[in-house]
C-alpha cells in the first residue's frame, strides 16, 4: 500500500495512534520535528485538533483517511517538506496555497511584513491610499499580507513565471483581496508602469555555487529561480536599486529581504543609486533578515 511498510507495520485506525505512528516512521526518517510534523499531518487529513487527540485519542479514522496519511508520511520521508504534500501554508495568518513555480514562505520573511507594514499604515492615512509593487510576488504572501492589514492599501505582484502568477491570483481570491491585487508577468521592473508608494521584494538571494548546499528539501522542491541570486548572491538587488527610482513616489519606500550575512553589501548597492538605510530588522534567530530604504536627502 506504501512505500516499505511492512505488515507488521501498518498504520493503526485510532487518532492517538496514528499520531504516534506517523512520529515513530517520521523520527527512522530523522525528520528534525517528528513530533511536529505527525502531528500537522494527521491533523489536517482527519481534520481535527490537538485537543481532539487529547479528549478522544481512541476515536476511529476511516480507512480511506489512514491510507492518505501513511501515504504522506512515506512522502515526508522520502524528503518532500510536509507543507508541499498539504498544499499550503498558513503566512502572516493567512492560508497561502502552494505550487511547484512558488517558494514556499517562511516566517523569516515575516520580518519584511513587519519591517513595511508601519510605513504603509501611514501612507495610506496620510494620502487615503497606498500603492504597492511586489517583485517577484511567488505565491503572493508579502503583498497579500499587506493588503490583508490595511484595506486602503492595493498591489501589483509581478513574476516572471505564469504559475507563480496563477497561485498568487488564486490566493488573492482566497484571502479576500483580489479586488485590490493585480498579477502582472514582468522580469523585475521590466514591464512595470506607473509609481508605487512602496516597493517590496525577497529576492532569490543564495549566491549560485552555494545553492547546491541548501538543506535538501529547500534545493530539491523549492523552483531555482527564487534561490539563485548570481555569482554574489546580489544581482537582484542591483537591477532592483537601479530601476527603482522611476517607479517609485517622491517619497518612497523600499523593503527587501536579505541573506543573514548580506546587510553591508545591500545597504552599498542601494547606497551607490541615492538611496538611505532607514531600518533594518532581524528575524526571530537574531538574523539580519529586512532592510528599508528612502531616496538620500541632497545636501
């Protein structure tokens, strides 16, 4: 039925069991949270809670939903990130779906949010309204996020992949915003009109003879084009500092998010196109993780 399960070794129908049978094959696997990760996908095919384990551990799980858990337990061990065999991931506190043209977000770019979000509460109070342009959107989470949080606020997400476009749009509709959510195909600023309030991107940024070396289920499912970020890892960032003045406002913003060790260097290629550190922010390891940046003072 799956994988190397033998049958001394077939899933149990009961809730509490299967928790600890998915945490048991999980931990032979040396997942680095088996508990966790039982937990999340027995959860999700039965559709019960923590507290639905603890109340009811001997509760019977219909056949059919043991067989789609086992099978996703032998998938995790086999390497696939268990929020690609769901489907989805909760970001920022909404459901974000996933597709193979998406990186999957993580909560280190919920310091980008973070690091943006003050700054767009108060653009939009100030001028009734905030523009945003999110480069290199993926499955939409930074700009949704936004918009999420502030309701005068709209966005344009572009990618230069029509599936990550797709997933984006499809998120929007999910979470509420589409009606202030556009996906538009562009490479960077390529086919970017118009002027934004804010600019916002996590751009591929691992330089490319280190992607190679990225933990397996980041390298082997993650698409290579939201990793590679050049021979320095800072090739985005360039092309990003040098075409953004003509997209932005007069007083406009810029947010991105960096590697740990990139800040310095950042902070110098925006620096050489006139722009200004304004914050920076470290994510919950004590990683520099966003930095924000403002049009120089002259003079």
């Amino acid at each position: 039925m799956v994988g190397d399960t033998n049958a001394t070794d077939l899933p149990p129908r009961t809730l509490g069991a299967l928790i600890d049978y998915a945490r048991r094959r999980l931990a032979e696997a040396e997942v680095d949270e088996p508990a966790l990760e039982a937990r999340i996908i027995v959860e999700h095919f039965t559709e019960t809670t923590r507290t639905d384990a603890i109340a009811a551990p001997g509760r019977i799980v219909e056949a059919d939903i043991v067989e789609k858990i086992a099978s996703a337990v032998e998938r995790r061990m086999t390497g696939v990130p268990v929020h690609r065999i769901l489907g989805f991931r909760e970001f920022y506190g909404l459901k974000l779906m996933l597709s193979p043209e998406t990186l999957e977000p993580r909560p280190d770019t919920e310091t980008l949010v973070e690091i943006a979000l003050p700054e767009v509460r108060r653009i939009a109070k100030e001028k009734g309204g905030c523009r945003i342009l999110d480069l290199g959107t993926g499955t939409g989470a930074i700009a949704l996020a936004l918009l999420s949080a502030v309701p005068e606020a709209e966005a344009i997400g572009t990618d230069i992949s029509e599936g990550a476009l797709e997933t984006a749009q499809r998120n929007a509709n999910i979470n509420d915003v589409a009606a202030r959510f556009t996906a538009l195909r562009s490479d960077w600023l390529e086919n970017v009109e118009g002027r934004f309030d804010l600019i916002v991107s996590n751009p591929p940024y691992i330089a490319t003879d280190e992607v190679e070396m990225l933990p397996r289920d980041v390298r082997e499912h993650d698409p290579s084009a939201a990793l590679d970020g050049g021979a320095d890892g800072l090739r985005a960032y360039r092309l990003i500092a040098a075409g953004a003045r003509d997209r932005l406002t007069g007083e406009g913003l810029i947010a991105v998010e960096t590697g740990y060790d990139q800040k310095a260097a950042v902070a110098a290629i925006f620096a050489a196109e006139g722009f200004a550190l304004l914050k920076a922010a470290r994510d919950l390891g004590g990683r520099d993780r966003a930095m924000l940046f403002v049009p120089a003072r002259v003079g």
